[in-house]
C-alpha cells in the first residue's frame, strides 16, 4: 500500500485483493529508497543480536531525507515478530516524515498482520483482504509492489493464483513501460522462499518490461539474475543474521539507460551499475 501526505492513494478490490495506486512526476532519475526486514518493536529500545531495529529504522529515515527521494519502498517485515498493533504504531510515528515527502510503499512479509497494519493506517476494523498490491507510476518507470505473505505465523510466502493473473494483466496493460516488481520472499531462501516463485519467474520471461525484481527476507544484500530480469534482494535495516553481513538500505536511481544502486548503512559503500535489458 502507499502513504502519502495529504494525498491517500487510489485503491481498488481485484477479487481477493486490493491494489493501491499513485504517478510520480519525474524530473532526471528516478530517486527511490528502498529497505525492508525492520522488525520494529513497540518497545523501541527491544533487541535482537545486539541491534535495537526501531533505532536503526530511525537512523536509516535520517539518511533517506537526505537523499531526498521521490518514492521509498519498505519490503515486508516491518514488524517485530507478529505484526502487533503497537509495532506499526512505532514503525508509522519513525516513517512520517519520510511520508511527508514521498510516496511510501509497504509491502507484507511473513512478520506482518494485514489487518493491524492496515487498522492503524485507516483507524478501521474492516476485514483483510488476502493480498495487498501497489502501482507507483513515475513515467516512463512503474514499480509494482506485490504480497508474498501467508500470514504472521509461516516464514514461507506464496504469490497465489489470484495476484499473479492479476499481475499478468497489470503489465500487459503497459507492455512498454521499464516495471520494477517487488516481493517480500525470493525463491529460494536460507529459511524458506515463496513457493509458486517459479510463477513469477516465468512470467517475467515472457513480459520483457520487466528489468527487475526486488526481494528481501533473507537479511542479505546480494544482486544476480532471474528470468532475465535482474534481482536485488535487500538487506536488513533492523539487524543482520550474522555478524558478517552489513545493514542498511539501497539508494536507487533509475535512468533511461540502467538503474544505480548504493548501499546506504554499515560495511562498505558498495556500487552496481545495471544496465536494462
């Protein structure tokens, strides 16, 4: 879904599933800042390997205002451990002024609750729906955020049938325009992966608008290919799986010709140039 500031986005019910919408003006790259694996807390000062995730995630926004992008994307577990109510009410009170500048798009993970993330967005009690999409259109680029959890409880995720139809016809729509597709879950994972990933990757084959996919889960910052697209899988803002493996979030800026990515955060300042397909 999308935050914006005094602008809610546009969503609409596609079956089992909403997908919330918003364009973007473009003016040179698109600058985005992209992050995931938070694992706020309501308790901001609670741990885990020795990081407090709510500080990070506090750190990490600080560096993002002054990069000054024109749409950030958190990609799933947002949350501690069970998407408590008062884990997003910490998450939304460090994201705000992020959200005052630019859109921000939350997609699920396996330590989200869809309905107390969407109950402290909306103040509503209203029924989940099984799948949250979001459509960022910053012309020529599109980036579509998809829903890979199956709840709080499973650390594997699952597209479903569903949202990939529904994914086919978003990118047949716009056949031409560069789409970058994100998901929580990659393929194959250290724990475990998206089950039906093979899904999506044969339909990033065939729809060659495609140039990349963005996963997370895995707390490790690592680029390679899939389907012919690249694949970017992030690392974590709020702790990493071992002591080794840096923390932080991705400067992105997409331009005409391939797409820079800068890792923002501990270790070393790492630079990939990818050109698109």
């Amino acid at each position: 879904m999308i935050l914006l500031s005094g602008e809610p986005s546009l969503s609409a019910e596609h079956g089992s599933g909403v997908c919330y919408r918003c364009t973007l003006k473009t003016s040179g790259p698109a600058r985005w800042a992209w992050a995931s694996d938070t694992h706020v807390c309501g308790d901001a000062d609670a741990s885990q390997r020795g990081f407090q995730p709510a500080r990070q995630l506090e750190r990490a926004v600080a560096e993002m205002r002054k990069f000054q992008p024109s749409g950030v994307l958190v990609n799933g577990d947002l949350a501690w451990s069970l998407g408590h109510s008062d884990d997003y009410e910490r998450f939304l009170d460090i994201m705000r002024p992020l959200a005052e500048r630019a859109a921000v798009v939350l997609a699920v993970g396996n330590h989200d609750d869809r309905g107390n993330l969407l109950a402290c967005l909306a103040n509503s009690r209203a029924p989940a729906p099984q799948w949250l999409a979001a459509v960022v259109k910053q012309p020529p680029f599109r980036v579509i955020a998809l829903d890979s959890s199956i709840d709080a409880r499973a650390v594997g995720g699952e597209i479903g049938s569903a949202q990939l139809a529904w994914l086919e016809d978003e990118l047949h729509a716009e056949p031409r325009a560069p789409t970058i597709i994100c998901l929580h879950h990659p393929g194959e994972s250290s724990s475990e992966g998206c089950s039906d990933f093979s899904g999506l990757v044969g339909l990033v084959r065939r729809q060659r608008c495609v140039q990349a996919v963005v996963t997370a889960h895995d707390h490790e910052y690592r680029v390679g290919q899939v389907g012919g697209a690249h694949h970017i899988c992030l690392p974590a803002v709020g702790f990493p799986f071992d002591e080794h493996t840096p923390t932080g979030w991705i400067a992105a800026a997409l331009g005409r010709a391939g797409i820079e990515l800068q890792l923002q955060g501990s270790g070393s300042p790492a630079v990939a140039h990818l050109p698109w397909r």
